[in-house]
C-alpha cells in the first residue's frame, strides 16, 4: 500500500521534473525518512525511465561535493543513489557496473597519489608554517625559491649531463694538457686558503670553468646555448577591471587569512586588517579633500631626482671601482685582501644599501602605498640591472683592449703548441724567471704575451716595444673566459725561482668575477639578515624594558620581512647566474647549492626574527610579474653573453673554442665537417638573408596580430561584464514589480491556507515553480533567490510554514527554507 | 560511512580528540552524541578565528555551537582548500549574517566588523565602514545585503582564497 500522500506526490513529481530541480527534490529526499528504499522509486519498467533515473542519480554523486546540505543528508542522498544505481543498472547492463568500479578504483588511486606526491615536495612543512604564521604574501617568496632552485637544478643537470660529464669521463685527463695543469710554481701555492678563495689553483684548472674544457669538437657541446627558462607556471590572474569597486565589502569580508593558526599572528593580522580598513578611510576622505597639488609635484619631482642621481652614482661607482682594480693590478705586486674583493664587495653592498635609501626616498613622494611598492620595485630593479649591466661593460672593455693587445702580440711572436712537453716547459719558465731576475720588475700588464714552448731558453716575449711592461704568461693565462667566470685571482706576485704565491699576471677577469659576486652577495646575505634582522630583534626584545621609549612599537621595532625586495634580490641573483653560465658550466650548480643554504637560512630568519606585516600586501596578483620580471631579467642578462660570444676573440689556448676567430665558428665547422654535404649548403641556404628577412617580418606580423586579438579580447570581456550588470539591474527591477503584485494575491490567500505542514502541500505548490529553475544548483540563481525574497517579503514571519496552492509562483521551498525545515523538524 | 569520504578518518580522529570521554570509538550505532562548543573552540584552527563562534552555530544543529559528527566533518568540508567557491561563498554569507534573517544587514555589519578589529576601530569608523559596504555591494538598494549581493561582490574577489 501506498506509504503516504508525501511519498506519492513526491514520486509524480520525480515523474514529471526528472533532472530539473534535483536540487530541491533530493533536499527533500534527505528529509523524509529513511523508510524510502530504492523499492519504491522507479516503479515502472519503462526503460528510458529508469534510464533517466540512473543518470539523475549519478549526477547526484558526482556533484554531492557542492550541495549545502549538512553531512547526514550527503550521505543518505549518496548511499541512496549508489542503490539505485546499483540495483537498475544491473537491468539495463551488465558491464557499466564494471566501469563504474574501475572508475572508482582510479579515482581512490588518483588521491593517494596526490597525498604521496606531496611529501616528495621539498619543503613543504616548512613553508606552510611560514604561511601560517605570516600569511600567504609571505610564502609566496619561499614558493618563488623552490621554482627558482628546481630551475637551477635542471640547468644543473644540463650542463652536467652534457658538458661536464661527458669532458670528465672521455675528455683528456687531468695534467695532460696545458691548459688543465697547475704551473709547477703555483702548485706549491695551491693549496693555500687564500688561492682557494680566489678560485685559484686546483679549482681554477678543474671542470668549473671553461678553460678545461678540451677542443676537440664534439656535437653535444658544440653548439649547446643556454637553456631558455621553462616557464610552465603561467597562472592566469583573475583579470578584475572593477578592481576600485568593492573596496571596503573586500576589506571587510575577505580580509582574514583563514590559514594562520597562531595567536600573535592573528594579533598582527587583525592589526593589518584594522589598518587596511583605516587606509579605506583615509582615502574615501581624501576623495573628497582638494590636494595641495603643487607642494607635491615638487617634492616628487625632488624624489625622482635623488633616485636619479643615486642610480648614476652607483652606476658609476662601480665602474670606477673595476676600472682602479685593473690599475692596481698593473702597478702594484700584491694586492690587499681588501683590494682583491673590492669589486664585489662594493657591489654587493651598493645593492644592499641602495633600496633602503630608496624607500627613505618614497617617503617624500606620499604616493598611495601601492604606488609607492611599485614605484620602488622598478627603482630597485633599475638599479639591479645597472649594477650588473655596469660590471659586465667595464669588465669587457678590459677584454676588448686586451684582445686588441694581444693581436698585436700575436704578430710579434712565434706560434706555440698545445703539446705534452710541459714539463720542459715548466723547467725552462723557472729558468726564464731566473734569468729575468728580480731587476726587471715584472709589473702588471693587460697584454697577452706567447711563450715559446719548444725553446728551452726564450727571450722573454716582450710583445712589442711599444709596451711599456712586461709580464710573462703561460698558455693557461690567456684563458679570459675562465677568468671572466672566476675572478681577479690571487695575489699577483711574481717571486724569484717560483716560490711563494706567484701568479703574477693579469687577469681579465670577467666572468670570474661573477662567481666571486655570487659568494660575497651570498656573505652578505648572511650578515644582513643576522645584522639587521636577527640583533635587532634580539636588541628590541630584551633591551625595549630599559629603553627610554617603548622599542616594540615605535623605531626600530622588529623587523617585517620585506617581500618585494627579496624576491628582486632573488631574481638579480638567477641573472647574475645566467650571465655567467656559458662561461662557468658549474656555476648554475653553485647556485643551487647557494638556494638551498639561503631556503634554510631565510626560513629560520623570517620565523625567529619578524613579525607579520603591517599592510596587507596582494600576493596572488604579484605571481604573474614575478615571473615577468624573472623573463626579463634573463633576456638582458643573456644579451652579455651573446655580446661576448660575437664579438670577443676566444682566447688561443684554452677552451672548447679556442683557436677560431669567433666562438660561432664552431658551428660552422660542425656543419661543414661532420655533417653531409647537402645538409651544409641547406643551412647556408637558409642563413642567407633571402630567408632571414621574410621570416623576421612574418613574426612582426604575428605578433602585432597576436596582439590585436588580445585588445579586441579585453574589450569584449570588458563589455560582457557590462551587460551582465546590465541584465542583473533589470532583472532586479522586474522582481520589485512583481514583488509588488504579489502582496496583494498573497494577501488574499494567506486567509485560507490550511495550517498543514506537511510538505505535500508545498509539494504541489513547488511544482508549477520548478520549470523556472535550470539544474544548475551550484550557482544559487536569481531566481530561486528572487522567490524566496519574495516569501520573506510577503510573509515576515518567515518560520511558519508556506501557504498558497491558490498562488502561481509561490515561494519554492529555497535554501531558506532548508534550512528552515531542519530546524523544524528536529 | 567513512568509506565514502576516506578523509574523514583523520578528521574523525580529531573529533574523538576533542572529547574522548564523549565522543565513542564505534559510531556504527549511530549514536547521537554532540560535543560542546567550548571544546570546539579551542581547536587550533579555530582558536584565533574572530569568527570561531559563528562558525560553530552555522554548522551546528540547532544553531548554538554544539556539533555533532556530521556537523563537524561538515565545517572541515567546507572549510578545506578543495570546496568550491561558490559553496564557501554561501556559507561565508551565514556566517556573517548574525540574526540569521537571510540578509547581512547594517547590523550584521556592525558586529562584522567589530568582531574582524576586535573592538580597535572606533564607532564612527565603523558606522562609515558599514555604510561603504553597504553602497558598494547592496544591488537592489534595500540598506542590506542578500546572498545575491554577496556572491556578486564575493566572486569577483581576487583573494578570496580562506
């Protein structure tokens, strides 16, 4: 027998509604009572029926997950329609259920391999405490290190994979060839600390750096560039052009980051948000305030001059600095410690220094604090690529007058070979030095001078009478590209019969210098963040009691942890690296080495040290132009190294390059040599500008059509969001209309509704009104809202039950009323 | 029922936590066992939420904090980094809405507020503050907001992460 009149109209209703309102029906299918088995439904054999049955209730698990409902009802509407399901499909065939399984089975394993993959991730505890302590402007820097030290560690691997390794296992062993052994004299001085720490000795003439490298020509190496950045990590940022619009609603509604779970971070936070909500305040009054236009535009016209004049400065300080290191090298024997570092030491602390000066600055500028962000991260960014830009010229116009010295030389003097009498060699250097004695006062000299290898006795190549010194150089010397990746090397001293630190010559050093910037800016890392960051702290926290002021809220306070800057420091650091790592194949695995230590590093300062900040800073917007600037930076930082490539002699004795008139030249070789002859004048053809050209333009053109569609794009987006404003405005009048029309039909009939609350008289009620709802539940549409708006609007007590089945579009039993109906019935 | 939604292993274990003496080790009896909201509160996740009292009534069974099993796998659900948006957005609106009348009206706003600052902003500072919500965000111009308002402003947030 029929169990009820609820049951029956509940199922004419699934009959007639099937997959519409799903959302109200199984609401309603969770709050009878469990005595509804999956017997009673489908009560017919129709098989499209049960069909559309089955297919309603799979959609029914498969959206479970976005149901307001409470967990009780989940799972009662989940395990009712797996019977369903369970039990019809078995009618229709056999082998969905044999599907259906394996799906399941894929999906359980799809999250256990979600969860375990997880733990491989470096890294991650550490970061999602820092998150939940500082919120997630802050982890983004740490997530930021992670990206930067797996891209390293894949540049690692390539350059290992095919240059070191390859050099290492069938490259000519150590000490056969001239280029890969230590001078007898400098053997003695190897070992010492301080030729270690100018990348001297046995690290100079091993596998991280270029002179190693043996000539032969090999395919792999030959034409190998730098890696171009994997850039997979494009996240789309939510595109919101009314970003101005909601200002306070966000403020107020999103503000709290619900991933902190410590108390003193909460307190920081809430500070944040009562400052955010106080900046809101301020500017919506100064909306309204007229500016004293003129005292401003003067002082940020003064700003922009000091930052002006302070990036010429430093620009030109650098240069200055690698201009009197080479002077000193020519003209004094030995170097100071101080004088030796003194380039990357004033590198590194210009760009210490430099962006706090820079914020002082903004201080006079009273920009809007965002502005003021931006503006500093450009200043500071400005300032990165002069710094660098700066050293890299000033350095290479060292190679330049060299180079053009040692052409010069090179018609003075009798070829060498790269031959296995080293050890004549080596005894008739000491005999030369001998003989040269200490009267002739070997001084410093940017030429290049060739040595006669076979001659046991040789005139000192005094390369040209026009040069006013004299240095003698071994093949090993002439290697400017490893010294370009080293740095100014030891002390320069000749000694009489080889003794003592003697390497006595100049270098160039170019990008040698790099890995020498590279390890102090990591020296300097290390102080300030102990300096500034950690003896701060320790001074605020246990002095502020006898102080005179109270140091935890006033100057200097602790310190925040300044994420702008330190990202722009970390994307200074990856183009320093790139700079460098054609000349320095080991250089990218220095550098991960460097991210690890200052991951550890970082993460234990920002906890120890720092509180969480003041302003709210938008982390999510910022990703994109992390990345921005990371791409760039790459570009510019590899313009150098092409530059050096194309235009700069490699050096005549080391090297994989050595011997040809541009590095590129190998590729030409290659091609002519190792490759079939059709291949080459394929090539040829292609290089020629009868291809070139035309390829050019047709990329100018693709980009500029690249471009349009994007603007076209934006505008259409831009006027779709107008339109739906647009139709949501209407839709709202409408309602208020018809909200008008109702009182006076819902007036008439709340006289003689019965005080039923069984749900079978809402039942009927919801049935004409259900055709309105599309079966999109998880957008709670206008619709369904306007209706419940409506029975609130007519009925102000809105806990009793519904009336009107006299009523056409009488209220639908709404979210609302779900909620309504659990609180009534339980 | 725990094989349906595996998570809830782990978060089952946390509820047990929170009460053990309470709280049965077997729940197939389904027993009807509720674990009071100062329990709840101290939570780890909870304890520095302004919100943690609302939060607790929202998805509580009778509105005043106590929760069963359910009740609490339900808040983590909810709560956890997978729900979707449009579904934090809805429980985000009962949570704000204090005297639960389906509108976040001037009131609600005031305790928002006072409740997000706890107690810095001064009463004219929040009066302005609500009054700005309220141009911003309030569609139909009835002086509050309705889910539809809310979700409008909601969605269109860059960061609306939680």
């Amino acid at each position: 027998m029929k169990p009820s009149k609820a049951s029956q109209r509940y199922r004419s209703i699934r009959r007639n509604t099937s997959q519409h309102c799903f959302y109200q029906e199984s609401l309603l299918l969770s709050t009878l009572d469990d005595s509804f088995t999956a017997d009673d439904t489908g009560d017919s054999n129709d098989p499209e029926q049960i069909f559309q049955n089955i297919q309603f209730q799979k959609d029914l698990m498969a959206n479970i997950r976005c149901r307001p409902w409470t967990m009780g009802q989940k799972l009662r509407a989940l395990r009712r329609a797996k019977d369903i399901v369970l039990k019809f499909e078995g009618r229709l065939t056999r082998t969905r259920g044999y599907q259906a399984a394996g799906a399941e089975l894929w999906r359980k394993l799809a999250r256990l391999a979600c969860n375990f993959v997880v733990i491989f991730i470096p890294w991650e505890m550490r970061i999602k405490k820092i998150e939940s302590h500082f919120g997630s402007g802050v982890a983004s820097y740490f997530i930021f290190l992670r990206w930067l030290f797996g891209i390293n560690i894949v540049l690692t691997i390539m350059t290992g994979a095919f240059i070191v390794i390859p050099e290492l296992i069938a490259g000519q062993p150590f000490g056969s060839t001239a280029s890969k052994t230590i001078p007898m004299e400098h053997v003695a001085s190897a070992q010492d600390l301080d030729t270690v720490w100018s990348l001297g000795g046995y690290l100079q003439y091993s596998v991280l750096f270029y002179g190693y490298y043996g000539k032969e020509r090999r395919i792999g190496r030959a034409g190998y560039r730098l890696p171009l950045a994997m850039a997979k990590n494009s996240r789309t940022s939510l595109a919101s052009a009314s970003s101005e619009n909601y200002t306070f609603c966000w403020r107020v509604f999103c503000a709290w980051d619900y991933l902190i779970g410590n108390p003193e971070a909460a307190e920081s936070k809430t500070a944040a948000i009562v400052n955010s909500i106080r900046e809101a305040i301020l500017e919506e009054q100064e909306k309204k305030k007229s500016k004293n236009l003129a005292v401003t535009i003067c002082l940020r016209v003064v700003a922009n001059i000091l930052v002006l004049l302070s990036l010429a400065g430093s620009i030109y300080l650098i240069y200055f600095v690698v201009d009197r290191s080479q002077k000193l090298e020519q003209s004094k024997k030995e170097l100071t410690l101080w004088e030796k570092n003194e380039v990357s030491v004033v590198v590194s602390l210009v760009t210490m220094l430099a962006p706090s000066a820079f914020d002082l600055i903004a201080a006079l500028e009273m920009y809007h604090p965002r502005t003021t962000l931006r503006f500093q991260l450009a200043r500071v960014l400005v300032l990165y690529l002069g710094n660098l830009y700066s050293l890299i010229i000033a350095l290479l116009d060292k190679v330049d007058s060299m180079s053009i010295e040692e052409a010069a030389s090179q018609n003075s003097t009798s070829h060498w070979t790269d031959s296995a009498t080293f050890a004549t060699r080596a005894a008739s250097e000491e005999e030369k030095w001998s003989t040269l004695g200490p009267g002739v006062g070997l001084r410093r000299n940017s030429t290049w001078a060739l040595e006669e290898a076979n001659v046991p006795t040789y005139t000192s190549p005094l390369s040209g009478a026009n040069k006013t010194t004299v240095s003698t150089k071994r093949p090993q010397d002439q290697c400017w590209e490893t010294y370009v990746g080293q740095r100014r090397g030891g002390p320069e001293e000749e000694v009489e019969g080889g003794r003592g630190r003697a390497w006595g010559h100049p270098r160039i050093p170019v990008f040698q210098e790099l890995l020498k910037l590279s390890i102090i800016d990591m020296l300097f890392t290390v102080a300030s963040i102990l300096l500034i960051d950690f003896f701060r702290g320790l001074f605020v926290r246990y002095l502020s009691d006898y102080w005179c002021w109270d140091l935890e809220s006033k100057f200097p306070e602790y310190g925040e942890f300044k994420i702008a800057e330190n990202v722009l420091h970390l994307v200074y650091n990856q183009g320093m690296i790139w700079m460098g790592a054609f000349f320095s194949p080991c250089l990218p695995a220095f550098n991960v080495l460097k991210l690890i230590g200052l991951m550890y590093l970082r993460s234990w300062a920002v906890l120890t040290c720092n509180v969480p900040h003041q302003q709210v800073f938008r982390a999510s917007r910022s990703n994109n132009f992390y990345l921005a600037m990371l791409l760039f930076m790459l570009f510019l930082c590899m313009l150098p190294t092409i530059f050096a490539i194309v235009r700069y002699k490699p050096s005549l004795n080391c090297g994989p390059f050595s011997g040809q008139e541009k590095i590129y030249d190998i590729v030409s070789e290659t091609i002519n040599k190792d490759f079939p002859a059709w291949f080459g004048s394929v090539v040829g053809y292609i290089s020629s500008p009868v291809v070139i050209l035309p390829a050019v333009l047709l990329l100018f053109m693709l980009i500029y059509y690249l471009q349009s569609i994007a603007r076209s794009l934006k505008l259409s987006n831009h006027q779709l969001r107008m339109q739906i404003q647009n139709a949501r405005s209407e839709d709202k009048k409408k309602v208020a209309q018809m909200v008008e029309a109702r009182i006076q039909t819902q007036d008439e009939s709340t006289k003689r509704l019965p005080k039923d609350s069984d749900l079978g008289s809402q039942l009927s009620s919801t049935h004409p009104a259900t055709p309105q709802n599309n079966g999109n539940v998880v957008s709670f549409d206008s619709s369904s809202s306007k209706s419940s708006r409506i029975e609130t609007v007519t009925h102000p007590a809105p806990r009793s039950p519904r009336p009107g089945p006299g009523s056409a579009t009488s209220p639908l039993p709404g979210f609302s009323k779900s909620r309504l109906e659990p609180s009534t019935t339980r | 029922s725990f094989s349906l939604f595996p998570s809830h292993t782990r978060l089952y274990y946390r509820y047990q936590d929170l009460a053990p003496q309470l709280v049965p080790l077997d729940y197939t009896s389904c027993p009807d066992v509720k674990v009071p909201y100062e329990l709840i509160g101290t939570m780890p996740e909870l304890k520095d939420n302004p919100f943690r009292q609302r939060i607790a009534q929202v998805f509580s069974e009778d509105g005043d904090g106590h929760m069963t099993l359910d009740n609490f796998l339900d808040m983590f659900s909810v709560m956890s980094e997978m729900a979707p948006r449009d579904l934090k957005a809805y429980y985000a609106f009962k949570i704000y809405d204090f005297n639960n009348d389906d509108y976040i009206c001037a009131w609600d706003l005031e305790q928002t507020v006072t409740k997000l600052t706890r107690g810095e902003l001064n009463a004219e500072e929040v009066s302005l503050v609500c009054e700005k919500v309220l141009d911003e965000a309030d569609g139909d111009h009835d002086g509050r907001l309705s889910l539809e308002d809310f979700q409008n402003m909601i969605l269109r947030a860059p960061d609306f992460l939680r």
